[in-house]
C-alpha cells in the first residue's frame, strides 16, 4: 500500500514546508514592518506578503484533497507530477505577489488551471471506480 501513495505523501510534506515558508514570510514582514498581531493592515509592502500568504492557505486544503483523490483513484505519479507544478506555481505566486500585485496573476492562473487538472482526474478516476464497483463496468476495458 505505502509503495502507492508515497509520492503523494512526499508532495504532501513539500506542501506543508511551502506553507510554514509563507508563514514565516509574514513574521520576517511583521517585524521590518513593525505590524503587530493581530494587526493585518500597514505598508502595500506587507499587505501584499499577508494576503499572499493567506490566499495560498485558503486554497491549500483545496489542492491536498484533490491531490489525494486523483492520486489514489486516477494516478499516482500524473497527480504527484501536477502536485509539483501546483507548488511552484504557487511559490512564483507569493514571490509575485510581493513584488508587485500584478506579478501575481500568471502564476494564480496557472496554478488554477492545475486545479482544474486535478479536479477532472480526480472526477475520472472516482467514475471509474463507481462504475467498476457498483455496475461491473470496466471503461478502460472497453476503451482497448
């Protein structure tokens, strides 16, 4: 079973460093800014490295369950693959981001679009296995 899901677990774990790497982001931000919790408001400088770092989070649960699910119902190394792209995408987000507001939306974009990626694999591969269970039908079969 772990041989099955350890490259999901892998991305999983860089997902959770990318995380804690925003957050620390925003501490590095909240002292050369001198914005005190529970303060979200200051320069555009650190407004921008806060909701970058507060949108990655919003959307972070998103991605861990669909990667999950169009790893183990579709597969494993395609979900892991796009589970990197989503966490580079992501990461060229936040650094975007705190550049400028603009710089933030080719990387948005793309990472959206792997969303979707994951989201069609995960619908797939969660048909496949209710038709297979539950009708007796096997599309890849009839697909070959």
């Amino acid at each position: 079973m772990l041989d099955q899901i350890h490259l999901l677990a892998a991305v999983t774990v860089l997902g959770v460093l990318e995380q804690a790497y925003f957050f620390l982001q925003v501490i590095n931000a909240r002292r050369l800014f001198g914005i005190s919790p529970p303060k979200t408001s200051g320069p555009p400088e650190f407004e921008r490295v806060f909701r970058a770092q507060v949108n990655s989070s919003e959307y972070f649960p998103i991605f861990l369950a669909l990667l999950w699910q169009a790893g183990l119902f579709f597969h494993q190394g395609l979900a892991a693959a796009l589970g990197l792209l989503y966490l580079y995408s992501r990461y060229c987000y936040f650094m975007g981001y705190w550049a400028s507001s603009s710089e933030r939306l080719a990387p948005i974009y793309f990472s959206t679009g792997v969303l979707w990626i994951l989201i069609a694999a995960s619908a797939l591969g969660i048909l496949h296995s209710l038709l297979s269970h539950y009708v007796g039908l096997n599309v890849l079969q009839l697909l070959t």
